[in-house]
C-alpha cells in the first residue's frame, strides 16, 4: 500500500522547488505524452514506489519532473538509468559530479539534477547536460554578436547548433515558463533563433 505520507513529502518537495502554479488541461496532456507516473514506473520495473520517495527525499534520486493535476508524481522513463550506471544511488552523486573537472559546477549540476528541473533534455546523462549549456551559450553569442548581413556559412554554422539543440530538448509546455519565471532556452535558442535568421531566408 501507497504510504500516503511519503507522497505528499515529495509533493511539498516538489512545490518548495518549483513553486504552486496551477496544471492546465495542455500541461496535463503534454506531460502525460512525455512522462509517466512513478507508480506505474515502478511497477514496470518491479521496484517499490516508496522506496523511491524516500530515495527522492534523501537527496539521492531527482524529484519528479512534474506533478500532474490529478497529484501523480510524473517522472521520466529512465528515472533510475544514472544509478544503475553509477552502480547504486549511493554512489550515484560521486559518479554524476565526477563529469566536470570543475567541482563547484559540478555540485551545481547535481543540485538542479536532484530537482528534477532537467525536464529540458529528452534524456538527462551529464554528457547532454554540459552539451546543452555549451549548444545554449554559443547560440546566444551569435545572436547577440549577429552581423547585419550573416553570410551563407554563418547561417549554416548557427542552423547546425540549433539543430542539435532541438534534438536535445522537447517541446516545454505553458507550465515550465511560470515555474522558470520566464522563457524557456527552447523558445529563446530554437525558436527565435529561426525566427529571425531562417534557413536561406533574409535576417530579420
């Protein structure tokens, strides 16, 4: 049986990081395609729910990426994929910051890993974290630096990293904005990046 308990400590948890915005009925359908509920995770893979929780809670698996309006925790499909590799949850931390030569950063990386705000990547591996945040820098200097006239090559240059970055991360949803304060990189490095340089098409 489902310890009530566990789940509305996970839903403080998730509420105190990400603050009360309402789910709508779009938010609700999106992460329904994207994600699905820890129990039915869990139950997929043999494992127990409220183990999970407490894992969660302890500080050694991420929260859910979103809480649906119905209250399911929804998480993603390979919630449980870095702690294998890493050969427990217990070691999970040492192998995940281990990824970057900087230690501070990489504490850094696993506190936002451990919120469960990575819910910009298709899937989350430290390898497509620090591609992402490299992707995200670079085109946001070319657009900032962007020439009057970008020739054919600074096109083909810029097109390739948006496209790589949109192969990284999905769609966001109306939800994301209102927990993030604003937009999300999809819209300020994927979308407006072809808004206004499209593809063999005139600046904007």
């Amino acid at each position: 049986m489902t310890d009530r308990t566990l789940v509305r400590q996970v839903a403080e948890r998730f509420r105190e990081v990400n603050g009360d915005h309402p789910m709508t009925a779009a938010d609700d359908a999106y992460v329904t395609g994207q994600f699905v509920p820890l129990e039915a995770l869990c139950a997929s893979l043999g494992r127990d729910a409220d183990e999970a929780r407490r894992l969660m809670l302890e500080g050694l698996l991420p929260l859910p990426g979103y809480l649906r309006s119905d209250g399911a925790e929804m998480v993603p499909r390979d919630l449980f994929r870095l702690a294998e590799a890493a050969g427990s949850s217990e070691r999970l931390r040492a192998w995940f910051t281990a990824h970057w030569n900087d230690r501070e950063q990489g504490e850094a990386e696993w506190e936002a890993y451990l919120s469960g705000q990575y819910v910009c990547l298709h899937s989350v591996t430290p390898a497509h974290i620090r591609r992402k945040d490299e992707l995200s820098t670079e085109i946001a200097g070319a657009l900032e630096t962007a020439p009057a006239e970008p020739s054919p090559q600074w096109r083909a240059a810029l097109h390739a990293r948006v496209d790589e970055l949109d192969a990284l991360e999905p769609a966001f949803t109306a939800y994301d904005r209102l927990r993030f304060g604003g937009p999300t990189s999809r819209d300020t490095c994927v979308d407006a990046a072809r808004a206004r340089f499209p593809s063999g098409g005139p600046t904007a």
